[in-house]
C-alpha cells in the first residue's frame, strides 16, 4: 500500500502530514513546504498526528506518540535522534548537538542535517539554537520558529 497524505489547518497555518501506508508516520510538511505527489487520503495514524500536533501548538502536549517511519544517512539518524532529547522547553546548540553524537566538529553537519528533517516538531529543530544564542536556521523560517519557541515559553 502507498502513502498518502493530508493537509490539516492549525494556529501558524497549513501542515500536511504524511504515513507510508503502513501506519507510520514518514513527513510532516509545515506552511509553506513543497509536498510530494501523493494520494490525499485519511487514515487513522494522519488522524491522530493531526490531534497532536493541535495540542502541542495550543501548549497542550510536550511530547509526541506516535508510531514514525524516518528515513536518512545514519549521520542523520543521529542527529535527529538526538534532537528527540532535547527537553520541552529547553533548547541545544548545533555544536550541543554534535557532540552528543560524537562529532564534536560536525557543527555544520548537524544544521544541515536539522534542515533535511522530515519529521519537524514531533523531531524538535525548532530547539536548536547557535553557541552564542541566535536562532540559527530553520526550514519553516525564522518566524515559524521564533512562534514554537514562544509556545514552548522558551526565552531568547
């Protein structure tokens, strides 16, 4: 069975979400994302994804249950694993983020790797700051993260 995908509207605005039509969640694409051709489709994991992203972005819900499909390099992998650390509320630095790993010089890597996560808000790039406190980057832009963060009540 293929995935499919649905498009929900929330508080900052269009979020589709997608599952790989085995009741996992492989992608969610905040406002403004290209999303990928796929069947529009409900399907109860889509449903119940949509339900919490509702009440994390109401400040609802600090963390996320769902059943995920994440596909990456494993360099990836360990990025955005460690990125599931990172506390409610809180935030890390890339080089935080890099260490954690292993990769103490792989700073960059870890940005990048943050801005090819298929996952964001249930995978916390939003979290992710540089040394010296800027917001970095983030793929839904710098208003959409400074708003998660406001969410979070974290302080910048």
């Amino acid at each position: 069975m293929n995935g499919g995908i649905q498009t929900y509207v929330t508080i900052i605005g269009k979020v589709s979400i997608s599952d790989d039509g085995s009741g996992n969640i492989d992608g969610i694409y905040l406002p403004n994302s290209n999303l990928p051709f796929r069947e529009c489709r409900e399907c109860p994991v889509m449903s119940e994804a949509a339900s919490q992203i509702d009440e994390f972005l109401t400040g609802k819900r600090t963390d996320f249950d769902l059943p995920l499909k994440i596909e990456g390099t494993d360099f990836q992998k360990s990025v955005w694993n460690e990125l599931r650390k990172i506390p409610y509320g809180e935030t890390a630095s890339y080089k935080d983020i890099a260490e954690g790993i292993g990769r103490p010089n792989a700073s960059r890597a870890v940005g990048s790797a943050c801005g090819a996560n298929p996952i964001p808000l249930i995978i916390p790039c939003h979290r992710v700051i540089t040394s010296d406190g800027g917001l970095g980057g983030f793929g839904g832009g710098l208003a959409l993260k400074r708003r998660l963060m406001d969410i979070e009540g974290i302080r910048r």
